[in-house]
C-alpha cells in the first residue's frame, strides 16, 4: 500500500467510527471528538507508519482498523458494548 492511499483509507475507518476527519494535505489528516471539537489530533502518514502531532506512533500503514481504534480511543469516544445482551425466554 502506497502512502498516498493510506491516509484515505485510515480517514475512511476514523469516519466509520464517527469521528470528524478533516484532510490536512497528501500525508496528514486532523481528527476529532464531535461531542468535543476541541479534543483532536492531527496524524500524518510517514516512513510506513502514522504518527500523532506529537511524534508518538499509533499505528502501521495496512492496518487501518487497528489505528482507527487507538485513535477512537485516545480522543475519548465512546467504546461500543461488547458483551452481547441476551432476550429473556418467554414463561408459558
């Protein structure tokens, strides 16, 4: 995967989350807390990997989904429940 289509994917999987992204250029992208527009992050894409504003590595090109998850976590969104809630049986 090129660098050029990374960061496209990488905005595609933060959108499915339900962040804002916001293109920045080529290599870069601005990401955000729509319940809070002033929590963000801007990430670019360099040397095969994706990088915070700050120079801390978050994730790898070709594994968008586990970036996006970081990501999602890092600017304090809501993680979805993953313990699947079961329907009581109905009484006869």
């Amino acid at each position: 995967m090129d660098a050029i289509t990374a960061p496209a994917i990488l905005a595609e999987q933060l959108a499915a989350h339900g962040l804002s992204v916001t293109n920045q250029g080529e290599h870069a992208l601005c990401v955000t807390n729509p319940l809070h527009p002033l929590v963000g992050e801007t990430v670019t894409a360099h040397g095969g990997c994706y990088l915070t504003g700050y120079g801390y590595e978050i994730g790898v090109h070709g594994d968008e989904q586990a970036t996006a998850d970081r990501l999602a976590h890092l600017l304090g969104l809501p993680r979805p429940a993953t313990v699947p809630v079961q329907a009581k049986g109905r009484e006869r």
